[in-house]
C-alpha cells in the first residue's frame, strides 16, 4: 500500500522579504545546545517579551478566531504550522494537512453554512468542550510546553510566558466582545483541562492498521497553566 500527500511550496504564499520555517523549529537546539528560537530573537532585534507576544498573535490568535467565529479546530502541532518570518520576526501563518487534522463543533453555527456538504459529511463533529482541547493538547501541550523552558533559558520564566499569552488572548477578546458567548463556550481560562494521550493507546494496539483514527484515552485532568498564571 502507497499513500502520499501532495503539499503546496509555502514559498509560493510569502512576500518577498519572507522566509518559511516550521514552527518545531522552534523547539530545538543547535549542536552547541543553543535555542534556535534564541537566534530569531536576537536576529529580530526585539527583547524576548515583545518577541514572544508577536508569535502568539500571529499563530494563537488565528487558531483560537477559526475556533471560536467558525467552529473549526485544527490540531496545530509543530510540523503542520509553518511561520513566515520577516528579519527573525514572525509575520503570518500558514496552516497545512487538514485531512486529518481538521475537525468541527456540533453545535449548529451559522457561519458553517457555506462549507460544502461533502466536507461536513467526511468530518468529525465534537461537542464545543472536547473540541477546544485540539488546540489546549494539540498546541498548547504538544508545541508550547516545549518551547516554554527554552524560553526560560533565554530570561522569561514559565510562569510569565502563560502570562503573555493570557494577555494576548484577553486583548483578542476585549477586542471582539460581539463573540463573548463562543468564548464562554470555548473558554481557555478553566482551572483544569483535560489530559489527552494517544501514546498508550499505539502501544496497547501497535498492530492497528484501519482506516478507523485511534481514539485517545483521558486520564486525570490537569491544572491549566493560563489559569495558574493568571491568578494573583
């Protein structure tokens, strides 16, 4: 059996003063064990706050919005977010494989009704609570806990990265107070969220081979570092 995915050039999307990197670069080292994310900072020339507050306006904000204005989840790891980068600033994002990683709420939103019905009829559908975890474990857990304490590495302390991201969230909130009810649905400020894992369940059943996605298992929940960070 041979399957491929056809993916677009990101080049083809950037300006001319752009540059593509993955954003898993973001979670690496060099052979020096230096932060790459590090070499984007000083390169920026911003301090590591100001940077870091650019970089979740440009790829939290957007997910969260899709989220919250149209129902729509995509399961943002590190490989399928690709960041266009101006001078070691991040500019825009550009999103790729939605054919797995793309899923809708259940509820009936209006904005929905120009999606074609061939794709609604292919796509998961999740109650508004589970669905908000595709970006609570699918980015937060799986990208930001992992560029956190390199970022501690280079002066901002974890407690005080969820604080910029709460603040950057709260801004896009106040912004949009027209949207304060799918907010409340998908509320990001919880004391708990739910703890996701799929590892276990491949290694339960590595000889799974249908066409069927392995369902995840939800074990204890798990103090949500926005909330934490938040609190006086």
């Amino acid at each position: 059996m041979l399957g491929v995915i056809w993916r677009e050039n990101p080049c083809r999307w950037l300006k001319p003063d752009e540059s593509p990197i993955l954003m898993a670069t973001l979670m690496e080292c060099d052979e020096n064990n230096q932060p790459l994310i590090g070499a984007y900072i000083d390169r920026s020339g911003l301090d590591a706050e100001t940077w870091l507050t650019q970089l979740f306006r440009v790829v939290v904000v957007p997910l969260y919005h899709l989220l919250c204005r149209y129902g729509v989840a995509l399961i943002a790891h590190g490989q399928n977010i690709t960041l266009a980068m101006k001078e070691g600033v991040p500019q825009r994002v550009l999103l790729k494989d939605f054919q797995g990683d793309m899923r809708l709420v259940k509820d009936a939103f209006p904005e929905m009704d120009s999606l074609p019905q061939e794709v609604r009829d292919v796509t998961a559908r999740l109650s508004a609570d589970y669905l908000i975890h595709d970006l609570q474990t699918g980015h937060f857990v799986t990208v930001l806990r992992f560029v956190s304490p390199l970022m501690a590495r280079l002066g901002v302390p974890e407690r005080r990265f969820y604080q910029l991201l709460a603040a950057v969230l709260s801004d896009y909130m106040q912004e949009h107070p027209q949207m304060s009810a799918r907010f409340a649905l998908f509320s990001l400020f919880k004391p708990q969220i739910i703890r996701v894992v799929l590892n276990p369940v491949k290694l339960t059943w590595p000889d799974q081979d249908g066409g069927s996605r392995m369902l995840p298992n939800y074990l204890e929940d798990l103090q949500n570092p926005l909330w934490l960070a938040t609190r006086d």
